[in-house]
C-alpha cells in the first residue's frame, strides 16, 4: 500500500445536507434537511443532484481550483451533473462508499505538492437511488436480511487547503483491493471488514503507531455486524483489543429507526465526522477509515465474489 504525511493540509470548512431518517439519527448540526426523498424535483436522481449543488454553492468561491468526487449512481451521474458548467477543474473518483476518504487523499496530495493551493471534496448517496441501481427498487417489497444496510441519503463536501485551520490532515494510507470470496450483496460487513483491517495495519506499520495513540478510529460503513466483526478479527489476527473504535454505518440511525444493521453509503462516514464526531471537543486525533464494495449488479448475478477497499485518512484538531 501507499502512504502519505502532509504538512500544510487543512480542512477549511464543510456543508450538509441530510434526508428524513438521517434527521432522526444522532447528527447535530446539520445544514438542511430534506422534507422527503424527492424534496420537491421530479425524480429521485434529480434529487441527489440537487444535494450536491446546494452543496456546492455554499463552499465555492474565487479561491476553488479542483473539485474531487464522486458518487454511486451509474458513472457518478449526481457528481458530474452537479460540477457542470462551473469552470472548476473536476477530478471523479469512485472507490463506492470509499469514495470521500479517495478524494481527500487526492486532493490533499494536489495541495501537499503545491499544485493546488485551494480545492473541494464531495460526495452523496440517496437511499432509493441506490437501492433501484444495486439491489431492487423498493416498489418490489423484497425482503432484506437483518446484516444488510441502509444506504443513507445526503451530501457532503468540504473545503480543503493550505491556509491553517484547527482540523489538519496528519496522514493518509490508500488501500489495496480484497476479495475474500463472499457473494452476499447484503452483507457489506463481512465484505469490507477484511480490507478495513489490512488499511489500519499498513498504517499503523507506515506511521510507527498503534490504535492507542488516536482518540478515535472511525470507520465507514459496516453496519452492527461488521463492526464486530472488525474488532474480534483485529483481536484474533493482531492481539489487539480495541476500545477507541466505532462504526459510523452503526451509529447513524438509532435503535428505535430498526434500519437493519446501519446505515451505508458514501455520505454515511462524513455525516457522522462532520456533523456529529467533530462536533465533541474530546476526539483530537483520529483515523477515518472510509470502507467500499467494489461489486456490480452483474456480476453479483453471474454469482462472482465482491472485492472491497479502505482508504485511511488521519485527522487531528488542533
């Protein structure tokens, strides 16, 4: 795997947007919330793109060189369709619900060489968006497992640069792709986990530090299951026994919301950094450990297995 430490990268300032169970979750300060999975356009994608250009609007401005992203929908549809017609140099990038840890990564790179002085990152997901494009839509009624997910509906982006900021980017480790023979499509937990623990490893190898040096290990989307399932692995595998962790798929929603195993999806990680985890003061380093399915509707029909990525982004708030 490749690793990085940075310098002079920051996180200037971030903006969200939300959808209706991911208000009844545990995030605070929310930008806006939408009133239904339509928020007043003509179909579900129009919807998503529309998250995103909210988004947008609220963070760029004269010093925005790069926009990096991207999304889940078919060829990043709401990412390229919400950078259209901008005259912001775009960078898409799609590592599935890795996707907004690839696009730090990227960019704080770009900024770390002095390329890029000024740049954002963005992604989403909407849940009937995704459920039509890799499951079934929900008209169908089917019926899903209690491990599977529930892909969480929103936007993120945020601004980041070389100008100081009381949340700067430590490191970064870029994941390698795993494949541990799983053919479940609902059972993201068991498919990511394997790549999340070897992410964590080689960065813990890279940076000469062990889990106990961060206040917080915070990865993406595993859901209940898969979350303990990556801390009785680290115990078996590593002998380490980790307090300092949490899940974001497993947090967002509350027990009382019954979304299965959690939520999912490429904007379930930066809502619960941004608009819940940053929000305490207690949490000064952390390891965002962003988790992706790299599968296809085909190829899960043609009965192949789903191979997963990790992509490790270190944080510190000063």
């Amino acid at each position: 795997m490749v690793s990085f430490k940075y310098k002079d990268v920051y996180i200037n300032e971030f903006y969200s947007v939300a959808g209706i169970y991911e208000n009844n979750g545990i995030l605070k300060n929310v930008n806006r919330y939408l009133n239904d999975f339509y928020d007043k356009e003509k179909t579900i994608e129009d919807c998503e793109i529309k998250m995103q250009k909210e988004v947008l609007n609220n963070l760029v401005n004269k010093k925005t060189e790069l926009i990096v992203g991207g999304d889940l929908m078919n060829q990043m549809t709401a990412t390229n369709s919400s950078v259209s017609n901008n005259d912001i140099s775009f960078l898409g990038v799609y590592s599935a619900c890795a996707t907004f840890s690839e696009s730090i990564i990227s960019l704080a790179n770009l900024i770390q060489s002095k390329g890029v002085k000024e740049g954002i990152c963005i992604t989403s997901s909407h849940n009937l968006s995704s459920e039509k494009q890799f499951r079934f839509p929900i008209e169908y009624g089917a019926q899903k497992p209690s491990y599977s997910t529930f892909t969480c509906t929103g936007s993120v982006g945020a601004i980041l640069s070389r100008y100081p900021s009381n949340i700067k980017v430590i490191a970064s480790t870029l994941g390698s792709v795993v494949d541990m023979g799983i053919k479940d499509a609902n059972n993201m937990g068991a498919v990511m986990t394997p790549a999340a623990l070897k992410t964590l490893i080689e960065h813990l190898d890279y940076t000469n530090t062990t889990v106990k040096d961060y206040d917080l290990i915070l990865t993406g989307d595993l859901g209940k299951y898969g979350e303990e399932l990556f801390k009785a692995l680290l115990k078996k595998e590593y002998g380490i026994n980790i307090k300092n962790y949490f899940d974001a798929g497993a947090m967002i929603y509350k027990e009382e919301q019954e979304k299965f195993s959690g939520g999912s999806g490429p904007v379930c990680l930066p809502l619960v950094l941004f608009n819940y985890v940053l929000q305490y003061k207690k949490y000064k380093k952390i390891l965002v450990i962003a988790t992706g399915s790299l599968h296809s509707p085909m190829l899960v029909n043609q009965k192949h297995s789903i191979p997963s990525i990790a992509h490790l982004v270190s944080l510190e708030v000063v």
